[in-house]
C-alpha cells in the first residue's frame, strides 16, 4: 500500500491511464482529498465504484494520528502528530491579523544540532516523505476553523534543505491549483545554512520565498551557535546568498535570532551592518524563546531596540518580530521534547 498523497496530479493520472481508467479521475480524487478534505475513498461519489474499489486496494489516504494540539493564548496552535513508525513531529498554526500561517516540519529530528533549538536535542531519525508534509498541510488546512491557510512555511523540525528532494517535490505538490493551490510566493523554505542546496534550489525556478539562518556574523560565534558554520562559514554562505538573489531575482530573508549574552550587543550589530552590504535582503530579528533545557534567555527589550535601531541607522531592510506561542513551547522541537522525554 501507497500514500496516495506522494503522487502529483500528473503521476495519478498515470497510474489510473494503466488501470484502463479515464484520466480526468485524476482531477475529482485531488478536489475530493485537497479541496473537500474526504479521507475515505468510498465517500468519493463521482468515481465508478471498481475504481474506488482498486484505490482502496493499493492506496491509503492518511498516516498521521494526533496525538496533542494545544493553544497559545495569542491564537498559536500546535499539533503533536505520531507517524507511522511511532515517530513524533510537530505542526504549528501562527494566525496573524491578514494571514494565517502554517509552519511544518520536514525531518524526524535534525543532525544539525543548533543550540538555541529543541529539535536537535535527540538528533536525527529519518527523513519525512512528501506525504507526510503534505498530510501536516492538510491537516492544519481541515483545522483551521473556517480560517483560510494563507502561507506555508518550511520552519518546523529538521533542515528541509538536508531533505531536498521530498521537500522540493511537497511544494509542487502544495503549489498545484489541483491541490491546496498555494501560491509559491506564500510559500517559504528556512534553512541554516547547506551551501550546496541553495545554489541547486535557485535552478528549480520556484518563485519560493528563502529565510536562511544566520544569527551572527562572525564565524566564532555562528560555529557555536550552528555547527554547519564549522562545514560553510559565514562569506561563504553570504557569498552563496548573493548569488541566489542574482540568479533567481528574489529577496533573501536572513534570521537572526537575539539570545542574551551570545549574539545581542552593539558589537554584534555592527558587524552584522558590515556583512549584510547584500542587494535584495532583510532581516528578521527575533528575541529568542527561553528554553530552560537549553539554557537560552532572550535578551532584555531595550538591548533588541538599540540592535534593530543600530541596523536601520545602517541602511538595512529590519523587521523586529515576537516569538509566537511563548505559552504552549511553539519554538520548533520543544512540544516533541517534552513528550518524547515521557
Ligand atoms: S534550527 Fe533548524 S537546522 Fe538548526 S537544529 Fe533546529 S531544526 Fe535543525
């Protein structure tokens, strides 16, 4: 048995062409599964009832089991989910004023082992398929309450880069108007860093927003922060960066997360200001979620403003934003943390 969800519109189509069926049933099962949220192929009325009968032979519709959603009181919700092999991962709905966002995760764990980060806590298990992304989508897209999912972003548990090839193919999937038709612009792909994957990701000609990772500006302090410094330092990943942005004619949103103590002084902007002369950029400063396993604390309200006001004076496009969910441990891996501690 197959997840039906791993195929696109074109590969079903396929499949049913070598069954002898019509190939426009192709289009009525994405509407029933994507547009209608129908998990049962029987429930699929239009469909002769031998090609329901042949679906339910070779495929299934659906491989998670929630296991817990919890609210934040800023309207942040997250989904603890088990796949099928008894893993965990985590999906997170973040509403906001003019779109509703869901934020998904791409690997069972992640082998890059940020320190400001849950995720890496207990390393990395596997890779999640398409499906299993895909089915995250649709369920946060069912539970929405009425709200329409606007956005999509690439952010939660794992490197989604170092799961390139699933990844890639979720989102044109996700992107097809057969499917949940949201548009690659709304759609963005977070990563720490993986030279090699960005440079391959700006041939594939998606018009995908891209959110790398930075959170410091000199090697020393990055390589502590995020390992893969040690693997792609910092003027090699600008470097990278600057040609994404001229191959691809799209801005490069840099991360930058402000933890007490570590990246957050007016020395830290001012190198920061120096690597960051990129054409097409900005950057999102974000006060990091305490996370007391990790020993993290963000730093106070004053010291942000003077860093995001250090960066403005400097000319750079900065946006300050909240950590969202602070309540309910939204920052990625820490609900599957506490339950996989259980
Ligand atoms: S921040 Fe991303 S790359 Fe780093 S450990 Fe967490 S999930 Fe992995």
């Amino acid at each position: 048995m197959n997840d039906i969800k791993d195929l696109t519109p074109k590969e079903l189509e396929q499949v049913l062409l070598s069954w002898k069926q019509e190939s426009f049933h192709a289009r009525q099962i994405f509407s029933w599964i994507y547009k209608k949220g129908v998990t049962d192929f029987d429930a699929m009325s239009d469909l002769p009832s031998d090609l329901r009968a042949r679906l339910k032979e070779g495929f299934y519709i659906l491989s998670l089991n929630l296991i817990k959603r919890i609210e934040s009181h800023d309207g942040t919700e997250k989904s603890l989910f088990k796949l099928k092999d008894d893993n965990l991962i985590e999906a997170v709905i973040i509403p906001a004023e003019k779109r509703i966002t869901g934020c998904i995760s791409t690997q069972v764990g992640c082998k890059f082992a940020c320190r400001f980060c849950a995720s890496g806590k207990f390393g990395f298990k596997r890779n999640l398929t398409s499906s299993e992304m895909i089915e995250e989508v649709l369920y946060l897209k069912n539970n929405s309450q009425g709200r329409k999912l606007t956005h999509l972003v690439f952010m939660g548990i794992g490197e989604p880069l170092d799961n390139y090839d699933f990844v890639i193919k979720a989102i044109r999937i996700i992107n097809s108007p057969h499917t949940f038709n949201i548009g690659a612009r709304r759609i963005t792909i977070s990563t720490s860093g993986v030279i090699p994957a960005i440079k391959k990701l700006s041939g594939e000609g998606l018009q995908i927003e891209l959110s790398v990772s930075l959170h410091a500006a000199d090697d020393k302090t990055r390589s502590k922060l995020m390992p893969i410094n040690k693997i792609y330092p910092v003027k090699d990943l600008i470097a990278a960066c600057r040609e994404y942005i001229r191959k691809t004619n799209r801005q490069i949103t840099f991360e930058y997360v402000l933890i007490k103590d570590i990246n957050s002084g007016l020395q830290d902007a001012l190198k920061l200001s120096k690597i960051l002369k990129v054409p097409n950029c900005k950057v999102n400063l974000i006060p990091c979620n305490a996370i007391k396993e990790l020993k993290v604390q963000p730093p106070e309200d004053t010291e942000v403003s003077s860093f995001r006001d250090y960066l403005l004076k400097s000319d750079i496009n900065v946006t300050l934003r909240r950590p969202r969910g602070q309540d309910i441990e939204a920052a990625c891996g820490q609900l599957r943390l506490r339950y996989a501690k259980k």
